[in-house]
C-alpha cells in the first residue's frame, strides 16, 4: 500500500479553508483509500457514508436528519449518486459554528461540479485525484508505471499478467455496471468499441466529423460518447493554444486515454514487449510523459495547452500560469536532438525554455533555452512553477 501524503496534505489543507470539499477522479484511482488516511490522522469525529451501500443510502434518505447533528470529519462516497444533497450542504456549511466539514467523493465530474457551482459557490473547493506519480512510487519506477498504469491495483500487482487481468475487468466492469450507475446510457458494447477506437486515436488531434464517420456515427452521438468518457475521467482532452502569431492555427483538442495501463488494455496490449512493438508506443509515452509533468508541476487543466499551426510547428504541452511560459516535447528516443520546430515555438510562443522528456538516463543542455530532461531525473531537474 502507497500512502499518498502529498495529496493527504493538500486535501486537510483544502478542508481547513472550505467547508466543503470534493475530491473528484476515475473509479479505482485511490479515492475512498485517500479519504481513509485523511480520516485516520483526523482530529475529532469522523462518520462516513457509502452511497454504493445500500444501508448508507437508506440513512441518508432523510439526509437534513442524519446530517445535522454530525460534528468533525464527515466523508460521503459517490456523492453523484444523491444529488439531492447538494442544497442540503449549503445550508449546513453556512451554520456560524461550523461543526463538521464535508469531504465528497466524486466519479462523474459534470454531475458534482455543476451541483457545486449552482448550490456550493464559495463553499465547496474541488481537488482532482489522478493515479500514483513518479513521485509517489519513484521515478526509477516509471517502466511499470508506464505499462500498467496508476490505478493503485494495477501498478502494485504481483505480476504484470496479474496487472493485465485487473485492468481487463476494471474495463469490463467500469462499462457494465459503473457507466449506468454514472448516469451514461450509451450501450456497454458500443461505449467498448467507442473508447477502442479513442484507444487508437491517442495522442491526435480530434476531429468529429472523421470520427464519426469511420465509427458510423453522427457527429452528435460522437460528442455524446466522447463527453461521458471524458467526464468520468477516463479521456483527457488536452485544448489547444493559440494567439496571434502570423500562422494558422489547430484550433481543436487533442485526445488521451488518461491511463496509460487502461490504453494498452483497450488496445490488447498485455506486457511491455507487445507495448514496445506496438505503433502506437510513441503516443503512449507522449501521453505518459506529458501526465507525469503536469503532475510534477501540479499545473491545472485551465494551465495545460498543446500548439501546433498548418505549418508544421507544434508544442506537445504548453504550461502557461501567469506571465510564465513553458513548453515540453515528449520523445521516446534516448538521445533526442533540436529540431526548427522548437526553434519556432521558442520565438513565436515567448517561451522561457523548453524541456524534451526523453526515456534516457541522463539530462543536459541542447542549447539556448532548450533541454532534454530524462524522465528518471525529472523530479529533480524539472523545477516548479511559481505562484
């Protein structure tokens, strides 16, 4: 068991702040296991709630009653599932004294955020949860972390045959029984052969019409399924940058399966051997890559771009908090060299530098404002944004 003291840290932080807070992420990401450890260290009471749990339900039917005389720590799982407790938290976070705070759990990003927004406003602070990082299990780990993913059970199996078994019934299960408990009504086989053939687009630039059209699909129901992937948090987009610089611009996102483990599952990819001759291995470890980054600079999605133009130029992670601008390459290449199209996002995108993460073993300067990073030493040589 890895104890994740960093997000254990930030989210007590967030709970001495707010009187509500929602930690929000895909199923089997390490959710309820968080929410233990932070009610392990808590100070006062703590009573819980499982809204997967039948008893649970049933004690919150009448919610105002079961809640109201809770005092300290009081979690609640699945929060998605009893929306009609969102008005009810309003009122009890806005009590003077404050007696207890609420630590929600989420799997469906749009039912909680927009609860929140419409009856939390300035109550309620939301905290993303992915899977383990470089920095929980050590960046010398980052091959299996690569292969089988972050989700907790996946990464820490015994072996990768038993990694590849978990993650094929997380899939199985996630679209038979938690996608119709996550509100999502598209069929389990069409939803299956849907995100297959995200699995094969990764790391692309979206295109709706085209996708609809090799699925056989209107450009309506392609929206529909990539929007319950994406806010299940399964698929990533990533939105692209673009500004006034003389160059025509992609103006549409590029797509990711968030897991790496869950994208050679989906793509019948069982070891590192059948990654490795695969043609999508690139793209597996730019999407890789690219999420241990974000991870390590803590960047927000609102933060993370991609930029590419008609011509050719192009930036597979543009970070860009306040006046700081950084840009990243992903190369799987243990020896990556610089190329006229970093030159040009150098100059046109006013980038203070730009790393390459590569799959080599040492870091060192390419030049002026450019660096290759190895994905070993990014911890320590890939310094933190500022404020």
């Amino acid at each position: 068991m890895i104890v994740r003291t960093r997000h254990v840290a930030e989210v007590r932080e967030l709970l001495g702040a707010f009187p509500v807070v929602a930690v929000l992420g895909a199923r089997q990401v390490g959710k309820t296991t968080l929410s233990r450890d932070i009610a392990a260290a808590w100070p006062g009471p703590v009573t819980t709630f499982d809204l997967e749990d039948p008893v649970d339900q049933a004690r919150l039917i009448d919610g105002a009653r079961t809640l109201r005389g809770l005092k300290g720590l009081v979690v609640i799982d699945e929060i998605q599932r009893a929306p009609a407790l969102f008005p009810l938290l309003r009122v009890l976070a806005d009590r003077a004294d404050q007696p207890a705070r609420f630590l929600i759990l989420g799997s469906a990003a749009p039912d909680v955020r927009q609860q929140g927004s419409e009856s939390l406003a300035g109550r309620l602070a939301a905290y993303r949860l992915d899977g383990l990082g470089l920095d929980e299990v050590g960046a010398g780990a980052w091959r299996p972390l690569w292969n089988r993913g972050g989700s907790p059970r996946s990464f820490l199996a015994a072996t990768d045959a038993a990694s590849a078994r978990w993650r094929r019934e997380f899939v199985a299960t996630f679209l038979e029984r938690d996608a119709p408990q996550l509100g999502i009504t598209v069929p389990a086989p069409t939803l299956r052969r849907f995100w297959t053939m995200l699995a094969h687009w990764h790391g692309q630039v979206w295109n709706a019409a085209a996708f609809g059209e090799a699925f056989g699909v209107s450009g309506h129901a392609v929206r529909r399924y990539i929007e319950a992937l994406v806010s299940t948090f399964v698929v990533r987009q990533l939105q692209p940058w673009h500004e006034n610089v003389g160059k025509r611009q992609v103006k549409s996102p590029k797509i990711y399966i968030s897991d790496s483990g869950l994208l050679h599952t989906l793509l019948g990819l069982g070891n590192p051997e059948a990654v490795f001759s695969h043609p999508v291995v690139g793209a597996s470890w730019e999407g890789f890559a690219l999420q241990s980054v974000v991870a390590h600079l803590r960047a927000r999605p609102e933060e993370c771009f991609f930029w590419r133009t008609h011509g050719g130029a192009e930036m597979d992670l543009l970070v860009v908090r306040g006046t700081q601008r950084r840009g990243f390459e992903f190369k799987l290449s243990e020896a990556p060299a610089p190329t006229a199209s970093m030159r040009i996002a150098l100059d046109d995108l006013r980038l203070e530098r730009i790393d390459v993460v590569h799959a080599g073993a040492r870091s060192w300067e390419m030049g002026d404002r450019l660096r290759a990073v190895s994905i070993e030493r990014l911890l320590d040589d890939l310094e933190p944004l500022g404020e």
